[in-house]
C-alpha cells in the first residue's frame, strides 16, 4: 500500500482521547511512562497492560486510524 506524500495518520492517543475512552491527562502520563521505560513497548499495549483501555476499545482506535490511512489513498 503506498501512502499518499504529505499524508499523516492521525496519532493512536489523540484518536484514544478524542473517542473519550482516555484524558489527555492518562495520554500524556502513559506518554512519559513510554519515554522513560526505554523499553519501545507501544502506546496501546502499555494502555492496555495498565488497564486503561479495553481490548475493545483499542481495536475501535486501531480501525479509526487504519480508515484514514484507506481514505487518503
């Protein structure tokens, strides 16, 4: 699949927060716990293994990304 030139998916956290399902407060905490581990674990495992997001909920995010990304092309 080629991407568009100039096309930026729009962020898992930022789809996370504008579906309501996390605070900008929890995205930027799970954030700087991401940035502070060193261990390059994924935003939404790391929401998931804390808790914070339902297997569900993060599939839901995943498909609203994946959309875009078929809708630019």
């Amino acid at each position: 699949m080629q991407i568009p030139l100039g096309f930026h998916r729009q962020q898992l956290g930022k789809i996370l927060v504008d579906m309501r399902l996390i605070s900008e407060e929890t995205l930027n905490e799970a954030l700087m716990e991401q940035k502070l581990s060193g261990n390059h674990e994924r935003l939404g495992a790391l929401l998931l293994r804390r808790g914070l997001i339902s297997a569900t909920d993060y599939v839901k995010a995943l498909a609203c990304q994946h959309q875009e990304l078929v809708a630019a092309r």
